[in-house]
C-alpha cells in the first residue's frame, strides 16, 4: 500500500466540492493542500491507495466513517474558554433575568451550534454561575452539537490544556477545574448538566435529534467557512430552530448575508440578534 498519496488539484477539487456539499464548508485547493497529511492518514487508515478508490467509496459506498473521518480532518476547530466572552456577560446579566419570573422555575434552552470541542458551552455555563441565584431562578438546558465527531468526544471528556483556559477568570478556573498533570479537568457535575451531540446543522431531521425550539442560539465562528447562499439557509434553519422571540449570538465575523426579515439587532451587546 502507498504511504503517500499525490493527490492532484482536480482531485483536491473533487473532494472540497464532495465536503462542501456535505457540510457547507468551502474548501478551495489552496486550503486542502494544508490538510494533504491528514488526509494521506485517512487512506492509510482504510486501507485505500487510490483516489479513484476513495472518491468511489465516499460518493456512492456512501461508508459513514469514511466520511466522518473525512469532515473531521477537514473542519477547522479553533476555540478556547472565554473567546468574545463580553457576549456571555450580556447573556447572563442582560437577557437571562429577562426570563425570570415570580413563582415560577421558567425554562430556558439554549443550543451552542458549533460548539467544537466544549469550551464555548461550558463558558456560557460558567456565567451563568457566576451570576449568582439565576441558576436557582431558572432551569436550564443547554445542548452543544458540533459536525466533528472526535471534538464532541473532546467536549465529553472536558479536559483541557492550559492554553484553552488561560483566558478564563482565575476565580473560575480555580472553582470548576481540577488540574490533572499539565491539564485541566472540568468539574463532573458540568459535563454531566450539559448534552452534546454529533450534528450537521444541515441535517433536515436536526430539529427532531434536538427536541423542538430553543430560546437562545449561540452560532460563532462555523458561518465565517459558509458561502453566502449556504449562510443564508444556515440563519433560515436557526430561525425555525428558535422560539419566537428568541436571541441568536454570533461571531463577530458571522453577521453577514442575514436575511433582515428573520432577525434584527437587539440594542444591547455586540452581535446579538432577536427573532422576528
Ligand atoms: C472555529 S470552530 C468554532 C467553535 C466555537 N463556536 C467558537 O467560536 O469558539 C467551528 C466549528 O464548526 C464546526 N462545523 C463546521 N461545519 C459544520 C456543520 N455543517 N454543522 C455543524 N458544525 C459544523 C466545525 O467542526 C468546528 O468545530
């Protein structure tokens, strides 16, 4: 079997066409010629040696692990706890309490999509806490999907570098974080307050995996790798995925191609949008 795999530009081409389908992401040539040593791993991995062989495989065998190991190494993951953490400060102070009410425990779902490997949920999940009594105000629910199988192993685990949490408040890191060796392990009972699963934000049964609307969507940095059309159905999707009224957080490069009949900006915060 070959060791290395001299895949040609049309043959690159092919397969960014294939995952741009299949995902939304564009990769052009010049972007999977960084990934050539990934995916040389993935042929070896299946035993495969030509393209002929691979693009056959993953177009009409249709093999999911193929696949998945296929969007895996070509989705770029990038994040870390805290990232533009001004938006969890206005989820938590701001928008939240507007959700309480006397005598009742009202509950609030919120949806992180993409949530890569979980430093952006349990981010939102920290601020919360740190935001005194609104835990006990309000039942959360909160749910991290990510197209990357091997990130949502990651946010499952939820250990971590010190890297990812050098961000982080010290007061937090020092309350929700055991460190294990040169890691940072976070507390049991976060992992076990949140749900995460593997999910294409295409996918049209995404709704039903999910269990209905939510009132919160966080959506960073995944729509900055979208073409305009495919932005365009990605804020179609999260607007039938949330509740009326609810609020969409975005990133501060994601904003545009909103269709301005689905959403409009809420007058506090940065890059915060509310449900028409
Ligand atoms: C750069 S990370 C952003 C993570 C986090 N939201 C943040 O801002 O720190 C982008 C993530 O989007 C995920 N992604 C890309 N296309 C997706 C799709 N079609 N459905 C769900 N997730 C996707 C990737 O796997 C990756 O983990």
């Amino acid at each position: 079997m070959a060791n290395k795999i001299d895949l040609t530009q049309e043959e690159l081409q092919k397969l960014g066409d294939f995952m741009h389908k299949a995902t939304g992401n564009k990769l052009e040539v010049h972007k999977l010629l960084r990934f050539k040593r990934k995916i040389e791993e993935i042929f070896l991995k299946h035993h495969i040696d030509t393209f002929g062989n691979f693009y056959h495989q993953l177009r009409f065998m249709k093999s999911p692990e193929l696949v998945q190991d296929l969007t895996n190494a070509l989705t770029v993951n990038e994040t870390y706890f805290w990232r533009e953490h001004e938006q969890f400060l206005t989820l938590s102070k701001e928008i939240l309490p507007k959700f309480v009410t006397p005598n009742k425990l009202e509950k609030v779902r919120i949806l992180v999509a993409p949530c890569s490997s979980g430093e952006e949920l349990y981010s939102i999940m920290l601020s919360i806490l740190d935001a005194g009594n609104l835990i006990e105000k309000l039942n959360i629910e909160i749910v991290g999907i990510d197209i990357d199988s091997a990130m949502i192993q990651k946010a499952k685990t939820g250990l971590y570098t010190k890297r990812s949490v050098e961000k982080l408040p010290k007061h937090l890191l020092e309350t929700y974080f055991k460190q294990v060796g040169s890691l940072y392990q976070i507390d049991k009972t976060l992992i076990d307050s949140a749900r995460f699963l593997q999910a294409n934000i295409f996918d049209e049964n995404l709704s039903e995996s999910l269990g209905g609307e939510y009132d919160i969507i966080f959506s960073r940095n995944m729509l900055i790798y979208f073409n305009a059309e495919d932005k365009r159905s990605c804020f179609g999707v999260f607007h039938k995925l949330m509740e009326p009224e609810g609020f969409l957080f975005l990133g501060h490069a994601d904003t545009n191609n909103m269709d301005k009949k689905l959403f409009t900006p809420v007058s506090y915060g940065f890059h915060i949008f509310k449900k028409i």
